[in-house]
C-alpha cells in the first residue's frame, strides 16, 4: 500500500508540473518539414554489403506545447531511401560473369510520436517512437559492360510492409520573430521490429536505421 501511495503521488507530481502553467503555453503549431536521410539495412550478411545513399524526406508536422519545458510532436513524412551495390559479379544466362551495380529505393510513410524537452529555451531534446509503412520499394541494376537493365531479387517478397521503433533527436531553433522560426534537428530512427519476410532461407533478421537531419518551419499561423 505505500508504495502505491507514493507512486500516485509522485504521478500527481509531475502531473502538476506539467500541466499547471499559464493557458497561454499551451498552443497547437503547424510546420513544414524538409531534410535529407541515410538508410541503412542491419542484421543480414547480403545486404551489409550495401552502402548508404542520401534520401531525402519531407511532410507536416503537429506540436502540442504543454508548458516552457515539454511539448508533444507527432509528423506525417514522405521518406525516400536509397542504398547501392556496387560493382558486384553477376552471372549471366549464358554463363559468362559481368559486374553490376544494384540501387534500391524504398519509399515510407512515417508517423513519428515524439516527447520534446526543451533546454534553455531554444535548444531541445527529443525521445519517442516511430511507425514505417512501405509504400514502395524499387530495384534498379545496371549491368556494367553491357548497359543492360534488370532486376536481382524480388524485393517485395523479402521485406515487410511494416516497421516501427525508437526515435531520439537532438536540435535548436531560430527565431528570426515571433511568426518566422526555423529548426534544424539531427535524429536516429532506430528499427526495432523484424522486417525480414523470406522464410527458409538465411534471411531470418533484417532491421532498419535511418539518420535524418532535418528543418522544419513553424507556419505563421
């Protein structure tokens, strides 16, 4: 029993702290976010051999200030990733070896739900989660003596259409006045679910990690 009086306690605490400041800091916010992202593929010996591309990401996004200190985030993204083999051998249905090059691209919808600390005002700490949903992925490879295009591997059979996990951001923002204010944030989305979806073969585990930086502008509204 008493530690159950000291937890709601200290749950009325922090409740207290959070909520009881002035009504005016708490307001709804609208901004535009754009960036570029580096996408990379864990867990799996085939696709370690990948190198990251830069994407690039843009969409909306929501901020609920509760008081000075924390606000709530949440976006909606459109994030275009990309990653490439190079010069890999490639046998041919003739049976001689060339060298490609293989580009994949996926594209995802994104749904971060993010916590926002706010440090000396203007600087900012951010921890949450995020939801992935694929909406598309695209396998391009070059064949190099030849020019020809084709495909390696079916990709839509490989990967899940559904990933989610852990966002942590660090960022600042400027304000140029009371209507015009820029942020700038570096973050990592770090996947925590298993999107491999190739059963019977070595692909048992494939987990993503994407790093973002990203500027987001508040809409004077």
């Amino acid at each position: 029993m008493k530690n159950i009086n000291l937890t709601l306690i200290l749950t009325l605490f922090i409740s207290i702290q959070l909520f009881s400041q002035d009504n005016n800091t708490k307001k709804i916010k609208l901004g535009i976010n754009v960036g570029t992202n580096s996408f990379d593929l864990n867990k799996d010996h085939f696709f370690d051999k990948y190198e990251k591309r830069i994407g690039y990401s843009f969409g909306i996004s929501l901020e609920y200030r509760l008081n000075k200190k924390f606000s709530v985030i949440t976006n909606l993204n459109y994030d275009r990733k990309i990653m490439q083999l190079e010069n890999f051998r490639y046998r041919e249905i003739d049976g001689n070896d060339y060298t490609a090059t293989d580009k994949l691209k996926f594209s995802y919808l994104n749904v971060p739900l993010i916590l926002r600390y706010y440090v000396l005002n203007r600087a900012f700490l951010d921890l949450g989660g995020f939801y992935n949903h694929s909406l598309n992925i695209e396998n391009d490879t070059s064949v190099n003596e030849t020019g020809e295009s084709t495909t390696l591997w079916e990709h839509q059979n490989v990967i899940k259409k559904n990933d989610f996990g852990i966002s942590i951001g660090i960022g600042y923002k400027f304000k140029f006045s009371d209507r015009n204010i820029l942020s700038i944030e570096l973050k990592d989305e770090l996947g925590l679910a298993n999107i491999a979806n190739y059963p019977n073969t070595s692909l048992t585990e494939l987990k993503t990690n994407t790093i973002k930086l990203i500027l987001n502008w508040e809409l004077p509204i």
